[in-house]
C-alpha cells in the first residue's frame, strides 16, 4: 500500500500542483501545451499504430523476435522523433513565452501527463483492489523513473525551446537523439543484463542522463540563452 500512495504522490499529486502553481506562475499556457504535445504525438498517434503493427503485421513481429537491438533502436527513435517534433511545434506556432519558465512548465507537463497516464491511473485502479498489497512495491521503482523521467523531459523542453529561440534545428536534433537513446536503452539493457539486475541497471541508467540533461537546461538557464 505505501507504494501505492508513493506513486500517487509522484504521478498524480506533482503533476496537480505544478498545474495549479503554473496558473500562479502564469505559465498555464506552456504546461497545458505540453500536455498536448504528448498525448497527441503518443496517445493518438504513436502507440495506435506501434499497437496496429503489433496486431496485424507479421513483418514487424519477425523485426521484433530477430533483431531486438535494431528493434529496440528504431522504437526509441520513433519515440524521440514523434514527441520532439511535437514539442517544436507547440513551441514554435503556439507558444508565445519563451524564456526558460515557460521551458521548465511545458517540460512538467509534458513529463507529468506521461506520469498519469502509465502509473498514476493504474495506482488508483489498484488502491481499490484488495490484491493491491501484491503489487504496491512495484510502484516505489516505476514512480522513481517518473520523477526522473519528468526531470529528462523538462531538459529535452528547454533544448528544443533553445532551437526555436536561436532559429536552429540541431537543437530539435539533439534532443531526438537523447530521447531516442534512452527509449532504446530501455529495451536493449534487459537483453544484457540478468533479471535480478535489471530494474536497478535502468533506473540508474536512466537517472544519469536524466540529471544530465537537466543540469544542462540549468546551465542554459544561467547563460541566459533562452530568452
């Protein structure tokens, strides 16, 4: 149960608070633009077709089961390509704050919608559950990753804010290329690494470039570069 209520905190109860404090900030604008970012590049149309593939071509469940590193590279790709590319647009024909807050709030929605949707929805289905105590330690890991995850995707904002103030796409490529990497790591890695290691090698893992990226975004922040 106290995984259960930890999740909540992390993937429901963050994402609530920065919602309501980014209207104190007056930054609701970027937050909800990233919430839309994700859940029209993922949710409507990324995972449909990645869940189309996987009911109705063969091809792509042969690519899956005899090349799972190549697999694993071009999904984590498709990830970084599709969300991107939606955070680009959001910010470049939507978004009229650009200095580094509205980077920040856009990236807390971005990453806190993603948290509500894959874990805080499935917490509170099973708060209600009476097997709840089965699965509530599982929470304590896959809520660390949000919160980390959150801080990556705030980074992965001001990197792409960075591009649409300086006019440059690199920027928008750099952060294709981080997301995609960490997207394949995560399926590459438990094809390398034993079972009983394997939880902690990604978190870990995913922790690293996570504080990476944001504490790149604090440096951006420090040169004054998104303005």
């Amino acid at each position: 149960m106290a995984g259960i209520i930890f999740a909540l905190t992390i993937s429901m109860g963050i994402p609530l608070m920065s919602l309501v404090y980014s209207f104190y900030k007056k930054r609701y604008i970027p937050f909800v633009l990233g919430v839309l970012a994700f859940v029209v590049s993922q949710v409507l149309i990324r995972i449909p077709i990645l869940q189309y593939l996987g009911e109705n071509s063969t091809a792509y469940l042969m690519f899956h089961a005899m090349q799972p590193v190549l697999f694993a590279i071009v999904i984590g790709l498709s990830a970084g390509i599709v969300e991107e590319l939606a955070r680009f647009i959001a910010m470049y024909f939507f978004m009229r704050q650009r200095d580094w807050q509205s980077g920040f709030w856009f990236g807390v929605g971005h990453g806190g919608i993603e948290a509500v949707l894959f874990v805080g929805i499935r917490a509170i289905n099973l708060l209600f559950l009476p097997t709840a105590i089965v699965y509530s330690t599982d929470f304590f890991i896959s809520d660390t990753e949000r919160f980390f995850a959150m801080l990556l995707h705030i980074g992965l904002s001001i990197i792409v804010l960075q591009g649409v103030v300086r006019k440059k796409f690199i920027y928008i490529f750099l952060a294709i290329i981080i997301h995609g990497i960490v997207d394949a790591l995560i399926g590459i890695i438990p094809l390398y690494v034993p079972q009983d290691s394997v939880l902690i090698v990604l978190e870990v893992t995913i922790a690293i470039i996570a504080l990476a990226v944001f504490n790149y975004s604090l440096w951006i922040k420090r040169r004054g570069e998104v303005l």
